[in-house]
C-alpha cells in the first residue's frame, strides 16, 4: 500500500496547456522564430524548457536560456493563470488526505510559480511540501527533481511511494530514483509514451487513480 503520494503538476493536477503554449508563442516570436499552430508547441507541457527549445529549434544551451528568460517574460504575468484545475482533483487530493496518504507535488516547473499556482487555486492545503525545479536551470530533470522532493518530505521508503504524472518523464524519473509509477492519459502524454517509459500502472481518469492507490 502507498503512503506517499508524488505529484506532477502541469498535465497532472492542473491544465496548463494554454498559459505555456501562449508563454512559448510569445517567446519565439520575440526571438524570431516561427511556428506553425500553437499545437505543435504542447511538447514544452511537462519537459524541462531549455532541453526543449534546444532540441526542437537546434539552439545552444545559451540560446534556449534566453528563450526561458523571453518565456518568463509573458508566464510570469499572464501565462501562469491561463490554467484550469482539471475535474475530479480537488475531491480526490482531499480524500487521499482523509485516509492518511502523505501528497508530495514534484515538478519541473519552477517551485516559485508551482507555488503560486497552488496557492491560486486553492490546492496547496493538502500538500506536506511542494518540490519544484530551481529557476537558474540547475535542477531540472525529473529524477533530480524526484530526488529533491523524497529529500525535502524526509521519505525514505521508496516502496510505499508511488509518482503520478501525465508524461515520459514522470516515469522514467520514477523509475531512475526507485519508485512505482502511474501515468494518466487525461493529461498530455498518450497511452504509447506512457507504456514504452514503463509505467506501473495507467489511469484513464481521475477516479482511477484512487482505485490503484
């Protein structure tokens, strides 16, 4: 049995698609460089942005940190509230600390603005702590966050901790540290991605995920 519980954000709890994709337009934009549809930019929803924008434009390390500092620019006002809690979370986030689970988010977002996310939307009250990436890029990667958030809640038993989150990343990061995983397929990563990182077990929706814990 689960007793603690690691949380993603973005494509987890909350739907952030819009705020980053529009964070993202502007950004590129800015910096000249020209997209398609705002489709095509939901693969940043969850990575972290700097390996992002260098992989998909083929930017320098130095390049894709001046897109991130272009992106914060219009998230940091704006794109951090276009946002919605998906249906289901909040019920379910207090029924799991009802039954005594231990909530832990950890994401690659930057713990500034996880917490103000949380806070908006009233959803920090049933986290022990929130573990997010630091804002100069040096924590990033989700075993290095993972790692930082099973530090910070002093979770030592990784085999009663379970991560729950909507991309490849989340499981793979989970795997890496030791810990069982749940994809959910409401968010942003397909049932494919999910199943070819490994993951534990697959949620279709919300409610599936207290079946599995």
């Amino acid at each position: 049995m689960y007793e603690t519980l690691l949380f993603d954000l973005d494509g987890t709890l909350t739907d952030s698609g819009r705020g980053i994709t529009n964070s993202v337009a502007y950004a590129l934009e800015k910096y000249g460089i020209r997209y398609e549809s705002k489709k095509e930019l939901e693969c940043f929803i969850g990575p972290p942005l700097v390996k992002t924008f260098m992989s998909k434009y083929g930017l320098t390390e130095d390049e894709g940190k001046h897109l991130v500092t272009l992106y914060r620019e219009y998230y940091s006002v704006k794109g951090i509230f276009e946002n919605d809690v998906y249906p289901g979370i909040p019920e379910l986030l207090r029924k799991l600390c009802k039954s005594g689970k231990r909530l832990i988010v950890a994401t690659s977002k930057p713990e500034h603005f996880a917490v103000k996310i949380l806070e908006h939307f009233d959803l920090a009250k049933y986290f022990t702590c929130i573990a997010g990436a630091t804002m100069d890029e040096t924590r990033t990667d989700k075993d290095d966050v993972i790692k930082y958030a099973l530090s910070k809640g002093n979770i030592t038993e990784l085999s009663k901790t379970v991560m729950i989150g909507d991309r490849e990343y989340d499981i793979l990061g989970a795997k890496k540290i030791g810990t069982d995983s749940i994809g959910v397929l409401y968010g942003y990563g397909s049932r494919a991605e999910l199943e070819s990182a490994g993951a534990t077990y697959i949620a279709q929706n919300v409610n599936d995920i207290m079946n599995f814990i």
